[in-house]
C-alpha cells in the first residue's frame, strides 16, 4: 500500500512540470522545475514596494507618499528583460477665510505637492535550470518633486499676495540581483529584490514672490529665496539666489509580486 501511494505522488508531481505558461514546453519531463518561466515575448506586471514603503505604510506619523513603484516587464529573451516602473502622487488642499467686523479680512490659501518618478531598468536572468529565478540588473530612476503654496491676504485695501514654489529635479542610478518563486503552475511569482542605489537630488529651494498693493494703489513686487537645512546646522536662510543639490546612496531590499501574461 505505501509503494501504491509513493510511485501515485510521483507520477502527480512529474504530471505538473508539464504546466507552464502556454508559450512553453518540458524538453525533459524527467527534470523537475518549480512552477512557470517566462519566456521571450512574455510580459510581466508586478508591485514592489521597499522596505522603507512598507515601514510608512505602517507608521501613524509619516506621511506616505502614494503607492510603491508600479513595474511592467518586457521579455526581449528568454533571459533577457526590459522593464520601467513608474510611481505618482499628487495632493493638494485648500483653505478660505473671511471676516468682516470690525476689519474687513479675505484669507485664501492653497497647497499642491507633486511627485513623479520613471525608472527603466534592465535585468538579466540565469539559466532557468535553477529551481528559483535568479536574476541580476541595474536601473535609471529619473523625476520631479514639485510643492507649490498660493496664499492671499486681503486687509480692508491692502493686498498681499504670496506664491512659493520648490521644485527639484531626480536623478539617479541602481545596481540589484532579485530572486523570484512561482506560485506552482500559475503565472504567479513572489520575489525579493536587494541592491545599492543613488539619487541625487537638484534644486529644491523655496522662491518666495510677494505681490503687495497697498490702499493708496501702490504696486511692489520683491522675490525671495528660502532654504530649510538643518544638516548644515542652519534654519532658514534668505537670500537673493541659492543654489542646492544633494546626492543619497544606500542600499535597500523590496518585496515583489508579479503575474506573468502573453501579448
């Protein structure tokens, strides 16, 4: 009875290395893999977020920015990828004060923050002889962080108007090895990626515009720039023009959940 049962799994087990995705084929049903491999033509679609996401998502007190990096994949080979990720976030909010005794005072203010990040990348898989999937590659992160705050303040005659923008420019470059598992014979894989990565970052002062015109009709205009870094062991700084930039290196490792699919 337990030679029936023994040689019943194995026959089940050498049944399933027959399933994969419809694009391929066992060559050697007697070579048992774990699941599906992509293969050229095939396009990948996966979510990843980073340990340092998955650390805001579950900290009250940072403000998370949007969701993690949405990645398509593009197999140009069987061991080959092309893949570009892309992440977006956006919130704005408003605020509107009047009040009318004794002084008559109109109060409007505004506030938009703007995130946008692109990152193409390569990898580059090891022979799929290998019970996971093993890969290596490098990628470009490249965007934009822009916060942008209107305010108006209206006093009687008096008007004051206050428009600051920050915007900083991203650029970066990345290096990773990732290994995958796929979810028995589904086109399913659940991985993690590790690796060393640099951002620099440009730009990122305050340009302060005030636009004041006074009861007599008086028109005055003055441009201010405003740079918050205490890492220089400084507050606010004002000044006519400031120029700034920072560069971030280090590593970081990332869950990633993929689902596999034929054009």
């Amino acid at each position: 009875m337990k030679k029936i049962l023994l040689l019943s799994v194995i026959a089940l087990f050498s049944l399933s290395t027959f399933a994969q995705l419809s694009t391929r084929e066992n060559v050697d049903p007697y070579v048992f893999k774990t699941g599906t491999r992509p293969q050229q033509g095939d396009i990948g679609l996966w979510i990843g977020p980073s340990i340092t996401e998955i650390i805001q998502m579950i900290d009250d007190d940072i403000n998370w920015r949007g969701m993690p990096m949405l990645n398509l994949k593009f197999y140009t080979s069987d061991r080959s990828v092309a893949r570009i990720g892309l992440q977006i976030y956006n919130k704005s909010q408003g605020l509107t004060a009047k009040q009318r005794q004794p002084d008559s005072v109109d109060l409007k203010h505004s506030k938009s923050h703007t995130y946008f990040m692109l990152t193409p990348g390569i990898e580059h898989h090891f022979t799929p002889k290998n019970i996971c999937d093993v890969y290596i590659g490098a990628n470009l992160p490249i965007g934009v962080n822009s916060i942008v705050n209107k305010s108006s303040h209206t006093l009687g005659k008096d008007k004051v108007y206050h428009n600051q923008t920050q915007n900083q420019f991203l650029i970066g470059i990345g290096a990773f090895v990732g290994l995958q598992f796929f979810v028995a014979d589904l086109p399913l894989a659940i991985g993690v990626e590790g690796g060393l990565s640099g951002l620099g970052k440009f730009g990122g002062v305050v340009k302060n515009v005030y636009n004041e015109i006074n009861a007599d009709g008086k028109y005055e205009k003055k441009t201010m720039y405003t740079h918050f870094d205490t890492e220089f062991g400084e507050g606010m700084v004002l000044a006519k023009k400031i120029s700034s930039n920072k560069f971030e290196l280090g590593c970081d490792f990332r869950l990633t959940f993929s689902y596999y699919f034929n054009k």
